[in-house]
C-alpha cells in the first residue's frame, strides 16, 4: 500500500513535477504496488487527485487534510460530506505542523475530530516522531496518544512517520491499545529499528502498516528495501498490503 502526500498534486509551483496517470500506474505495477492513497487537502483540494481516483476507484483512495481545528463545526461538516461523496479512507493531522506545536493530541482541541471520525468509523493519522522541519515536536511524542485512546477506544487511530526517537513507547502503546496502528510513511525501511521488526515478528503482526510518503521516498527505494526486511512471508504481506487493507478499507459507519 503505497501512500502519495499532496506536494505532488499542486501544481507547477510544486517541488515535483505533475504526474501522468499511466506512469504511475506502470511504476506501480513494476513493484507489486496495489493500492495508493492519494493526500487531499480540503482546503486546497486536487484536481489531479480526484481524477486519479475517479479513472481508476480500484487502484486509488483519498486522504483527507487541512482539518481546522480551531474552527471545528465548519471544517467537520466539510470533512462529513467529502467522506459521504468521495473514497476517503482515512484524515489526518500533524500535531507539529499547526499552532505554533502547542496542542498535544490530548488536547480538548482535537475532541470534536475524534468524535467525529469515531461517529463515522473513518480512521485517523496522526504524526508521531520529531518532525524533520525546525519546528516544536515534543508534542508528537507517541505518549500523548495514551489518553487519546483511553477516552476514545472506540476511535481507529494510527501514528505516522515511524516514532523516532520513541519507538520503545510507540511499541508499548500498540501492545495496549486494540484500536491503534503504526504506519511507516516517510521512513526507509531499512532504517526501522530492531525492536520494531522484533515486534512485527513476536505479537505485532497485525498491527504495523507500510507506508511511502512518495515521491520524497520513491517506490523503487522502499518497497524493495520492505521486501528485504527480515520477516517471515505471512508478516511480510501483512506489512505490505493486509494491515493496510484491513484498517482503511474496512467497513465503515454510513455518515447521516
């Protein structure tokens, strides 16, 4: 399961260059890539991602960003209504990236999202790990997920872009929770810790989903690197492509 952030889908201003669908889905094909999950911001919404999604609903899903979560009757409404018309399979947020870093996710600020997604069964992402810009990150420290998930169990959560430096707790979290995952978007694969690939391997099989952030992570680099990881075949493809199927393509509540 391939997931594709939206710099790729702005536009010529953008730091790639705009993709052609036959492309893609060659480069897809080359690697065994099944699916990809295309970012959609709502407040800057694709083009090229609806079209994407449209020509070929088998191979492409949407993910939904740019939530304001100072203003969250408006931006839920929105949110509600792109998931009714469009194939959202899951929304996402980056505690560091809004805000100034000031809103850990146990933060009242993000209650309503977490209703709301839980109200709809729609999957939500968060940004776990040190975020590579020059910005405040201890507010993506996976710890603050915990009361997340004690209040909202009914909430299908996943921590994204690996959790560095707090893998050990990213891991502890998982083992606890039924309801959260791990993605490794925007993390070479064979960079991912021994403790991680030791839980994949132990009790974790079902709960750590691949991911690409692609095109800053190309899928000639990470998905052969993926399939070089020292895992048995059965956790390998469900690393891969189950996980990632089950949590985001399952079947979800009908929005009213």
């Amino acid at each position: 399961m391939l997931k594709v952030r939206d710099d790729y889908f702005k536009g010529p201003k953008s730091m790639f260059a705009q993709p052609d669908l036959g492309q893609l889905l060659d480069e897809m094909d080359e690697l065994g890539v099944a699916r990809a999950i295309l970012m959609y911001n709502m407040v800057r919404p694709s083009a090229t991602a609806l079209k994407f999604t449209t020509a070929r609903p088998d191979r492409f899903a949407l993910a939904v960003n740019g939530v304001d979560l100072l203003r969250p009757v408006a931006t839920l409404r929105t949110l509600t209504a792109l998931v009714a018309d469009l194939p959202v399979v899951y929304t996402t947020v980056g505690a560091s990236f809004w805000g100034d870093g000031r809103y850990p996710p146990s933060d009242a600020v993000y209650y309503p999202l977490y209703y709301k997604c839980a109200e709809l069964g729609l999957p939500l992402c968060m940004n776990t790990g040190i975020p590579g810009p020059p910005i405040p990150g201890e507010v993506q420290h996976p710890i603050h997920l915990d009361l997340v998930c004690v209040r909202f169990p009914e909430l299908k959560l996943c921590m994204i872009h690996g959790a560095d430096p707090w893998w050990d707790v990213a891991i502890r979290l998982l083992i606890k929770y039924a309801n959260l995952r791990l993605m490794t978007s925007a993390w070479s694969p064979k960079r991912l810790p021994d403790s991680l690939i030791h839980y994949m391997r132990s009790r974790g099989s079902d709960k750590v989903i691949f991911g690409s952030d692609w095109p800053v992570l190309s899928m000639r680099r990470v998905v052969p690197e993926a399939l070089a990881l020292d895992l048995p075949d059965d956790v390998r493809e469900k690393y891969l492509y189950a996980n990632a199927r089950d949590f985001f393509f399952g079947d979800r509540i009908p929005p009213a």
